[in-house]
C-alpha cells in the first residue's frame, strides 16, 4: 500500500492533490492502491528506457535492486539531487544540474 497524496488541496477538482490526478474522498488524505516491483512489470532481461516523474516517489523505485537492469533513466528529482545520486550511483553515471528539483538521466555502467 503506497500513499499517494501529499500538500493541501489545490482547489474544489483536487486535480492537484493526489499524483496522477486521483482523487478520495472530502477529508481523506490517502489512497491506497497496490504497488508492483520493477520484476512484477518486466520479470526478466533488461529494462531499456525507463520515464519517471512521481514527485518523490522515484526514490523508492531507484531502491529496488532491479534498478542496475534499466539501461537508461530519464526523469525528474524531487526533494533532494544526493539522495538520487546515492541511489543510483552504484550502478549509474547520473547526468543533471545537482538541483533538489529538476531534470536528470542515468545511464548504466558497463
């Protein structure tokens, strides 16, 4: 079970309460939905190209050790350019401005 929401609400839609535009219901500060692993989506071999903007929750992602499968990763850092280099460095060069918030890639060792 992941939570998804985060901040106060941004107006009467929610539209922008809850990552990717899901919505609970008034005064609920949560949606639980079911998470998968990099293995529950490709189970096997690598993993090309990866695209990510979760606002912050790329760093539970880049946690799994699957991450050294994924030749490529291109995306946005939130909260924190150390945390993602920590993350990745292992198994990645990380390419981007060593901003808190902005645009990154990472390409895998050989």
């Amino acid at each position: 079970k992941v939570r998804v929401g985060y901040g106060e609400i941004a107006d009467p839609t929610l539209t922008h309460e809850f990552i990717g535009n899901a919505s609970a219901p008034p005064g609920s500060r949560e949606v639980r939905l079911r998470s998968y692993g990099l293995r529950d989506l490709v189970p096997e071999g690598p993993i090309n190209f990866l695209k990510i903007d979760c606002e912050g929750c790329e760093y539970d992602l880049f946690a799994d050790p699957d991450v050294a499968r994924i030749l490529l990763i291109s995306g946005e850092v939130h909260f924190g350019w150390q945390r993602l280099v920590d993350l990745l460095s292992p198994t990645h060069e990380v390419f981007g401005e060593g901003k808190d918030f902005g645009y990154f890639r990472a390409v895998r060792r050989s």
